[in-house]
C-alpha cells in the first residue's frame, strides 16, 4: 500500500504506535498493518488522500529501526513480535517527553499574534473557521477590524457562530460574525490585510481549494498565518488521529508557492505549526521558503 504521508514525523509516529500495540500484545506484522489501518480509515473516509496510510513497506521500516535499538524482538514460533523491557522503559520516556503541553494552543495562538506585530491597527483580518471565535476575539481586542467565518462544517460547529456571538462582550464594534464557506465568500473591496485561522485547516474537506480561496481574498501582500495541529508522534500523543488529518511541514511547503505563496515561514510550537505565508505584491511569484524553524 502506497503512503503519501509518510514522512519524517510519520516514521517516529509509527514506531511509538507499534511500542503502544506491541506493549499491549505480541503481533504479526500483518497484524500490525491492519490494526492502524483500521484506526485511521475514519479519518481516510473524512479526507481521500490526507490521513496517515500504512503500508507493510513502512511497518517494516519501523520495526527494524526499533530491533535495532533492541526495544522489540521477532519470536520466531509464530512470527509475531514483541515488546522487550528496554522497550517498556523507551515508550514510558517518550510519554513524559511530550506530555504536559495542555496550553500549546495557547502558546501557537500567542505566536501567532506576535508575528502581526508590525500590523497597522485596524488592519482588517478574515479568521476562517472561527468556530467560537478563539482567534477571532483575541484579534478584535487587539485593536483589528476582524470578520470571522464558520461554515458549521460539523454536528459540533453547526450553532458555533451563533455561539460565538454570545460570547462577543465589548469586543462588539470591530468584530464581526457570519456563516459563509471561505471558498464562496465574496473578495472585499480591497481584499483583507491578513487572513488567520485556528485549527481549521485540518477539518477542511478540499484543502487545496480552500487555500486558493485564501489567496483571492487577500490583498496583494497581504498574509496568512495558520496553527494547526503538528503531524506526526508529539501531534499524535496531543491530538490522536486528528493531527493526520493536518498538513505535515513537507505538504504546506509543496502546496503554498503552488498556489502563489511566498516568505513562508514554519514554526513548531510544542505539538501545534504555525505556518505563515505571503501572497506576493504584485505577480511574480517566487514561491521562496524564507526559513523553516525546526
Ligand atoms: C476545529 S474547529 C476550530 C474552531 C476555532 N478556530 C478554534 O480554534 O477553536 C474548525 C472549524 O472550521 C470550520 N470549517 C471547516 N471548513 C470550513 C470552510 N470551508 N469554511 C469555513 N469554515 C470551515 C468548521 O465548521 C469548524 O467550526
């Protein structure tokens, strides 16, 4: 089975998950493939060719690589595999490496902001997939003139405008609220100085359309900066199977400058990126990549 997700983070993903799997029970190969096949078809059904596929190509990379470090061993009776007890003590390390980040969205959100900085006040920033409005009323009470849209994607989000605007307080005057999909909302007259969004990028059904989307609507320089859930084993021990469904590093530095982004600009904040990007001033498109930070 082909993977197209399978990167740098995915392999260190997949070989905790086989410590976890292996920890609770000795198993074949093939029974390993299946197991997290089976775990992340419900994202594969959500979005064709975003979540995590696992092939036996990748298993195999993962397994060897943790015989190496002696952390499993093949018992030949049966051809399974199983958990050694260095093994135990690698897996109960890696959990104590990477939890305890319950205030990353915090964190991602606040360097977010801090990369507006050099934002004229009363700039006017669209936040796709507000939701409850997390992004959308920090940015209002900053002094931004913010619109925030929800399409009500989901069961959870069908009322979330509504909630939000419950939940405005004096932040009222500068922050507006409405239902609209970003990929029909119309340009405003100068289109918007910058474009932010929160954990929305994973839950969209077309990403590649969406991002279009966000580019039309900005103004020529305008930016866009993202946080989403990081791909891969610190996103995963966070967010589950939800963080396959977000952009890993390596798809958000192919996708950006195809569309017509350039001076991206990667940061990993605990187990959330922020991606930050420009559309270009005028037309010539570079589709630079100005720094990736680890
Ligand atoms: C997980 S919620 C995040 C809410 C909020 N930004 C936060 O950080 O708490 C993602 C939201 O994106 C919305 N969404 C998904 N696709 C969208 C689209 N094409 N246009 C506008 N909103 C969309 C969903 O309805 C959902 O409310």
């Amino acid at each position: 089975m082909a993977s197209a997700r399978c990167g740098p983070s995915i392999r260190e993903f997949l070989t905790y998950y086989v410590l976890v799997l292996l920890a609770a029970k000795r198993r074949t190969m093939p029974e390993l493939v299946e197991e997290i096949d089976a775990r992340s078809a419900e994202n594969r059904a959500y979005r064709r060719n975003g979540a995590l596929r696992v092939g036996t190509r990748e298993m195999e990379g993962a397994i060897y690589s943790l015989a190496d470090r002696g952390w499993v061993r093949l018992r030949p009776r049966g051809a399974s595999w199983d958990i050694t007890s260095a093994g135990r003590r690698a897996r109960r390390e890696i959990e104590q490496t990477f939890r305890g980040s319950s205030d990353s969205k915090q964190e991602a959100a606040s360097k977010l902001i801090a990369r507006l900085k050099e934002a004229p006040r009363g700039s006017y920033v669209l936040d796709v997939g507000t939701g409850e409005g997390f992004l959308a009323r920090k940015l209002a009470r900053r002094g931004f003139r913010v619109l925030g849209i929800d399409s009500g994607a989901f069961d959870y989000s069908k009322d979330s405008i509504e909630r939000a605007r419950e939940g405005m307080g004096s932040d009222n005057g500068r922050l507006e609220l409405r239902r609209a999909d970003v990929t029909e909302l119309p340009c405003p007259h100068r289109g918007f100085d910058y474009i932010v969004s929160s954990q929305a990028v994973h839950c969209m059904k077309n990403q590649r359309k969406c991002l279009k989307a966000i580019h039309r609507l900005l103004k020529p320089g305008g930016r866009f900066l993202s946080l989403d859930f990081l791909v891969g084993l610190e996103g995963f021990l966070a967010h589950g199977f939800h963080c396959f469904l977000a952009m890993s590093r390596e798809e958000w530095a192919q996708i950006l400058p195809a569309i017509g982004f350039d001076d991206i600009h990667m940061y990993k904040v605990r187990n959330y990126l922020v991606v930050d990007a420009r559309r270009p001033r005028s037309g010539g498109q570079t589709g630079a990549i100005a720094s990736a930070a680890a």
